[in-house]
C-alpha cells in the first residue's frame, strides 16, 4: 500500500524518495508565478522575494495529483488539514474524476503533526489495512494540539487562515501574539499574547501542562530561520517536560507563508504505543 502526503508535512523530496513516499508539493504564489515548495523554491529564496512582493498560498497541481492517483492502485493519502490548505478539497475533486482504491484522509493536522502520522502510516503500511492505520491515526490526534508565534501578522492575515476573533491581534504592537489550532478546527484561533517570548512560552507550556502532556507524547519545535529562539523554547520545555521526546524542524517556504519568516510553533501529539 503506497502512502502518499504533501509537503505540509514537512517531508523533504529527498525523504520522501527514501521512504518510497509519494509527495505533492503544496504552492505559494508571488507576484503571479507559482512556486512549487521544496522544488522551486528554497527559505531563503522566500524571505528575499516576499522583501518587496506578497506571498499567497495556491492550489498544488491537481494534474501532478491525478498522475499519481493514476499510477497508485491502492493507497492511502493524508492531506495537510482542511480548512489550512485546499489541497483537501482539491484531492476529492480528482479522487472523483478517477475509479480508485485510494483512501483519501483528512489529518485533521500540519507540519509536524502531520508528519508523526505520515511516519506512522508509513511504518504500518506492509502489515495493517487502511481502516487499522486510520484507526491508529485518529487516537493519536485524541491528544494534539499546535501553537504558533507569528513575527509578522501580515502574512497570516493575508492568508486568511485565521478566524476574525484571532485577526484582531493584527495592528498590536510590542506584543508575541499566540495562536492555536486542534483537529477539527479549520483555522487557527487566539490563544493569548505575551510582552516577550518566554511570556509567551510560559503560556503555551501552562496549557501544555493543563493538558497533561508526558512522555507519552512527542513535541515537534518548528521555526522558520530563527533556531536561536526555538531552543529557547526548548530549554523551557525541558523544565517541565524532562527527557521528553522533542524534535526539531523548519517551515517549508509555504509554510513560511502562512507565520512569516521567524515564526515559531510548538505541538503536541500522543505517539502511537500499540506494538
């Protein structure tokens, strides 16, 4: 069974050749030319054209898509989030025009959320049905939750991912606003605001505490090009949390889109413990 995902996952194509994972690469527009993430496109390349030109997030190809659904007799494919990305939306859309076997799975996740459960997926793959691998999937988002400290609330305003409620941090100044997003929610939303950024640490590792995360939980760190402040967050964490499982990752330039160049997030998901 092939397992195929997009690049919301955080899954390089040099990772994704690796696994013999199938990967779409999710899209971001500047100055009307589409950049495909990872292929066209570095972070670098980003931050230097998003300088003096806005960036949007685009629809991935849906031509690459029903190539792949083509060639792919039997499958599972795990979309980033519905409601953050169309790709969702877009990937129905060609399932219908196509007789398939494919088994098409809202993650309900992004970045690295997503990816545990792409890895997940991907570890199952030669010994569990599709139904058991779902079933595996949606225990661990029982327990997940993400949190985002956006530097320029421009780029997520104009993406349009976040609810009215979280637009009103846009025009505060001198201030890390925080923003959240669970599985089912298709936009992030306010979670609160912190003067600096351990205020804002504190925060997250507050509701983190409250929420009982252990060692029965893995925490993705994600930055985009700001690893000095995102071990910050990991000396704190390990204040709380000890030899929890915690590991490292950067935004993809579409990702990068979505918080802006030196956004930071933590999350959280309940690993997967069934033999």
């Amino acid at each position: 069974m092939k397992i195929i995902t997009d690049t919301g996952s955080l899954i390089s194509v040099k990772e994704a050749q690796e696994l013999d994972i199938e990967l779409i690469p999710l899209q971001v527009e500047v100055k009307g030319i589409n950049y495909k993430d990872y292929l066209d496109i570095s972070c670098e390349d980003f931050v230097e054209l998003t300088k003096t030109e806005r960036a949007r997030t685009s629809l991935p190809s849906i031509g690459q898509m029903m190539e792949i659904y083509d060639r792919t007799k039997s499958g599972l494919h795990i979309c980033v989030a519905k409601g953050l990305s169309s790709t969702y939306d877009v990937a129905a859309s060609a399932l219908g025009e196509l007789s398939s076997d494919l088994i098409l799975y809202n993650s309900k996740a992004l970045v690295g959320t997503q990816r545990y459960l792409v890895m997940l997926a991907k570890r199952l793959s030669l010994n569990h049905s599709p139904q058991e691998i779902i079933q595996r999937m949606d225990k661990c988002l029982t327990e997940c939750q993400s949190f985002l400290i956006p530097v320029d609330f421009n780029f997520l305003k104009r993406s349009g991912r976040i609810s009215p409620m979280a637009a009103s941090f846009a025009g505060m100044i001198g201030i890390k606003p925080i923003l959240t997003f669970t599985p089912g929610m298709e936009k992030l939303d306010k979670f609160g605001v912190g003067r600096t950024w351990p205020q804002a640490f504190d925060q997250i590792i507050k509701k983190m505490t409250q929420n009982a995360v252990s060692l029965r939980h893995k925490i993705y760190i994600i930055h985009a090009m700001n690893l000095d402040t995102a071990r910050k967050l990991e000396e704190r964490l390990r204040i709380s949390f000890g030899n929890i499982d915690i590991e490292y990752l950067g935004f993809s330039p579409v990702l990068m889109a979505l918080g802006g160049p030196g956004c930071v997030a933590v999350q959280y998901i309940l690993k997967d413990d069934e033999a």
